[in-house]
C-alpha cells in the first residue's frame, strides 16, 4: 500500500518501522503470547505502507478488552455508520465495511481472552464473508441476465411495433381498396337503376306510340268496312 491507511474500528499497535517492526517480533516472548499475536495477526494481517519513502507497519493490539472498550466499539460504530451516511436498508458498501470491521475487533477482543475461540470465530467470518461474495455473484449473474432480457424483450418490442405498422398500412391500403370498391358499386347501381328507369320510360311511351298507332288503324279499318256496306 502506497498510502497510510484510513481510521479502522479494529483496534492497532502504533505504526512502527517495518525494519524495528522485524526485530521487535523477534524478542523472546512466551509462547502463550506468541501464539496469541501469531493467531490475531493470521485473523487481522497487520497494515503495511510507504511513506515518504520509509515502510511502515502496524500491528493489530493483543491489549485485552474490557467492557468499556465493548461500549466504546458499539458507539464508534454507530457514530462512523452516521458520519459516513450509511444506508439502514438494502445494499450498501459502507454499512457492510464497517461492520466487518467491528466484527474483527470483536474476533480480535475474544482471540485474546480466547485464541481457540477466536479461530471458531475467524471460520464463522470467513464462511460469511464466502455466503456474501455467492450471493453478490447470483445478484451479479441474475441482473445481467435480467438487463439480457429485457434487451431481448426491448428488440421484440422494436421489431413487434415494426411489423404492426407494416399492418396498420397494409389495413389502411385495403380499406382504401374496399372503399374504393364499395363507392364503385354504389355507383354502378344507381347507374343500374337511371338506366332501368330510362329503358322502363322508353318500354312506356313505345307501348303508348303502339296502343295509338294501333287505334288509328282500327278507327281506319272501321271506316273502310262501314263505307263498303253502303
């Protein structure tokens, strides 16, 4: 790490020189104590980084916890969820580093009193944190596979509304058609029926010139029959 690293809920030794930090760890300690920093710093690595050209390094602190310092973990905790505006509900990046973090520190506080327990704690932290990165990973995979989706629904959508109003033209063009059609009969009938009415009147008025004609004849043979019998 390039940087000095940000506050942290779990609690850390001064930073030391990465070169003091070698030779203090090689002091003669008793092994119960050894044992005790070789586990908290299996379960929280300590934090190395440059600065000004020189290695820093900080431990995490094997100073046991006292009750007061439970309280004090719980306060800091929810004032750094306050500080940084933490989310109270759904996913949010902040609330979840913060409370892995005091986890630690709670992992940190019982692995001094307790390392075995601190070990059952580390497996119940790692198998957590294994479950989370599953289900960010399912979140993951089911999000994209809805965004493919509702591409897919999307380019379905564009080519549905496409082919409807090749159809919305085609019914348009038809009814044009039949329209067209239906003013085309209408006109036939009534030309059908000025033409019926026109030959009727003709029929009507030849029938009349005949019924005429033929009463002239009869007057006409009439009046020849009478002047031969005289």
């Amino acid at each position: 790490m390039d940087t000095k690293p940000g506050d942290s809920l779990v609690s850390y030794e001064n930073p030391v020189l990465l070169s003091e930090a070698h030779k203090r760890r090689n002091t003669k300690k008793s092994a119960a104590k050894q044992a005790t920093e070789d586990t908290l710093n299996t379960i929280v690595p300590p934090r190395v980084w440059m600065e000004e050209g020189v290695e820093w390094v900080q431990y995490v602190s094997s100073t046991p916890a006292t009750k007061m310092d439970v309280i004090d973990l719980q306060e800091a905790l929810d004032a750094k969820l306050q500080q940084r505006n933490a989310r109270e509900m759904g996913i949010c990046p902040v609330r979840e580093e913060l409370y892995a973090q005091a986890f630690d520190e709670v992992i940190r506080q019982t692995t001094v009193a307790c390392a075995e327990r601190g070990l059952l704690l580390l497996r119940v932290r790692d198998e957590l944190r294994l479950n989370t990165s599953s289900y960010k990973k399912l979140y993951e995979s089911s999000v994209a596979f809805g965004m493919r989706k509702a591409l897919q629904a999307e380019h379905r959508k564009a080519k549905m509304e496409s082919e409807i109003s090749t159809l919305e033209a085609e019914c348009a063009a038809l009814q044009r058609v039949v329209e067209q059609h239906t003013e085309t009969c209408a006109n036939i009938e009534q030309e059908e029926v000025a033409r019926r009415k026109h030959d009727f009147t003709e029929h009507q008025q030849h029938v009349q010139r005949l019924k005429k004609a033929n009463e002239k004849l009869t007057s006409s043979l009439q009046n020849l029959l009478g002047t031969n019998k005289k």
